[in-house]
C-alpha cells in the first residue's frame, strides 16, 4: 500500500516541475489513476511520457505497491488544450 501523497512525491523527484493529480481508484492504496502535466513531455511520444513516469514509479511498481496504473500525461500546452473542451 501506498499514499497518493507518496506517488506524487515520487514523480515530483523525477519531474520536478509537474502538476501531478493523483485518484485512488478502490481505496486500497494500490489502483490509481494518475495525470501529469510536464514541460518534460515536448517533443517526446505518448510511450516515451509514459515511460518517464513509470521511471519514476519503478520501485512501487515492481514490488506491486502499485498494482495498477491508469496514466494520462500532456504537456502544459495539450493540457490547456484538453482543459479548454
């Protein structure tokens, strides 16, 4: 089990300059859904956003404090795109 407020901690050690919204999805500590906005993402592919967040998520992934993860990433720009719809 882990807290939202340890997932965002984590992406922020690798992201610093996200804004991070973290959803326990079950209230278990360990289905979230998560959306990163990050100047970090310009330029890169949806799998290569993804992966920077996985990166950051590595050691909580793979000893299944988190057992499942919905993401969503977008840079400031796409993110005030989505948010303006």
């Amino acid at each position: 089990m882990i807290s939202p407020q340890q997932v965002e901690a984590m992406i922020k050690a690798e992201l610093p300059d996200a804004q991070i919204q973290v959803q326990d999805l079950t209230g278990g500590g360990d289905h979230y859904q998560v959306t990163v906005v990050s100047s970090q993402f310009a330029g890169k592919r949806l799998v290569q956003q993804h992966q920077l967040v996985y990166g950051a998520l590595r050691q909580a992934m793979s000893t299944e404090a988190i057992h499942a993860l919905a993401l969503k990433t977008y840079t400031p720009e796409a993110w005030q795109t989505t948010a303006a719809s």
